[in-house]
C-alpha cells in the first residue's frame, strides 16, 4: 500500500492487526493489547514521515489527538514527528476498535 487515502483503508489495516494479534495469541500466547501496540509503531504508515503525513491528512485522527492531549502530549521535536506519533495512536485506536468489535479477547 503506497499510502492511506481514507478511513476505509484505515480500516482495512486495522482489521488486519487486529485479525494477527487474535491469531497470534491463539497460537503463542502473549498479550493482544501488546501486540496491537508494537504492530502499530512498526508500520510503515508511523514510521516513514511522508505515510504519516497522509494519513493524518487523509483520515480521522480526532480521537488519536484526544488520547495524546489527555496524556499531557504536547511537545514534539518538529513536524514530522508530531506526524508520525498522531498516526501510530491513530492505528492502534483503529486496531483496538476493530479488535472489540470481533469481540476481544473473547474471540482469542
């Protein structure tokens, strides 16, 4: 995938970490919430800065930007970094969302 152009593909990768995370854990045990949470800062949509930027602009990120500043995250070192940290919690929130509505833990 070149780059996320809207929710829906957002979607799509999240429903795929989630489905990995569940599949993961049926078969080595470990931790979803732990999973979901590496699997979203190793991609490629957080970790290469023009991928952020386009998802951050292409998406929602609304309620990522909540966590963030409930968190007392406000400070980042420039632009892009500020990207890439909007789009990690952007997918992981997608990914947990995806997650529950397959039922969580239940489904592992």
């Amino acid at each position: 995938m070149k780059y996320i152009k809207n929710d829906y593909e957002l979607q799509q990768l999240a429903l795929s970490i989630a489905l990995e995370a569940i599949e993961e854990v049926k078969n080595h045990g470990g931790d979803h919430y732990e999973l979901i949470d590496q699997a979203a800062a190793s991609s490629e949509h957080a970790i290469y800065t023009y991928k952020a930027i386009m998802l951050c602009a292409n998406c929602c990120t609304a309620d990522a930007e909540a966590m963030l500043d409930d968190n007392g995250y406000e400070r980042f070192d420039s632009f892009a970094h500020h990207a890439s940290v909007l789009a990690e919690v952007t997918i992981q929130n997608a990914a947990l969302q995806e997650f529950y509505e397959l039922g969580g833990e239940v489904a592992a």
